[in-house]
C-alpha cells in the first residue's frame, strides 16, 4: 500500500512539474531516467533530424523499443557508424539499456531520428517525445532544440560506439 502511494504521488508530482516547467529529465516508476533531451534545428524542406539523450538504467535492464512524437509522422532509433570514410545510418529495432549502466545517444552514434517532420524544429522550441521501454513503459521527455549538446561541446562520446 505504502509503495502505491508513493508511486502515485511521484506520478502526480512529475506530472505537475511537467505542467510547471518543460522537464528535460524523466524518471519512470522502475528508476530508469532520461535526461537531457535535445534535437539539432532542421530547415524548411528538410525530412528527418536527429534527437539525442541519456539513458540511465534502474536496477533492472530494459530496453528502448521504440519513440514517437506528434512532430513527426514516425520516430526511427538508429545507429551511427564510420564505414571507410563515410558516415552511415542504420536503423536498428531496439537498443539495450542494462541495470545501472548509461546509454548516451550522441551525435556520431545512436540517436533517434524524427522522420517525416511536420514542421521545422526551431532553435528555442521543445517538444514532446514518448519513448517506449520494455519494461519502464512509456516515458515523455520534453525535447530541447538546440544547435548543440546541453552544457556545452562536451558531449560524452562512447569510446566503444565504433565497430558493432
Ligand atoms: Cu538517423
């Protein structure tokens, strides 16, 4: 009884913050967190853009399945790899986030990619993004447009991102 309690009220408080001021991080009841969600600006005409953020791991893995957003007609999660000298995209169905660990989705590795943008995103603005879990369920981050990482230029790079 007491843990429904508290789960309630932590729904209600996240809820209300989201309310008050566009929340950038998200803990989801099975301690799983999101933060820092941000998006590059795209162009008039221009498709698709890139979305990235920081996944850290409750005490249970889980795993991202999936996204959507009402900007975009779909949101794919894709991953980033050097072939040669060229830059490749690959979508992928899924990306694990094991217990405790942090998964960063960075320029240069995974992200998720807003496809068929319905209108440009626009340096200043946010957006919702629902990101599916498999087990943490549905977890809605307010996505900041920015030309580059929160916090400045220095975005975490996996140093293992490279050969998968
Ligand atoms: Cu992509």
């Amino acid at each position: 009884m007491k843990l429904k309690h508290t789960l309630a009220l932590s729904l209600i408080t996240s809820t209300l913050a989201l309310a008050i001021t566009p929340s950038h991080a998200q803990t989801a009841a099975s301690g799983l967190k999101v933060e820092a969600p941000w998006a590059r600006p795209t162009v008039q005409g221009q498709a698709a853009g890139g979305g990235f953020l920081r996944i850290v791991g409750g005490p249970a893995a889980d795993k991202l399945v999936g996204a959507s957003a009402g900007i975009a007609g779909r949101v794919e999660l894709h991953t980033m790899s050097m072939d040669g000298n060229v830059m490749r995209m690959r979508q992928i169905d899924s990306i694990d986030v094991p217990a405790g660990k942090t998964v960063e989705l960075a320029p240069g590795g995974l992200h998720v990619m807003f496809m068929d943008l319905k209108t440009p995103l626009k340096t200043g603005s946010s957006f919702p993004l629902t990101l599916k879990f498999e087990r943490a369920g549905a977890v809605q981050v307010d996505v900041k447009v920015q030309p580059g990482p929160p916090g400045g230029a220095t975005a975490a790079k996996p140093a293992h991102d490279h050969k998968h």
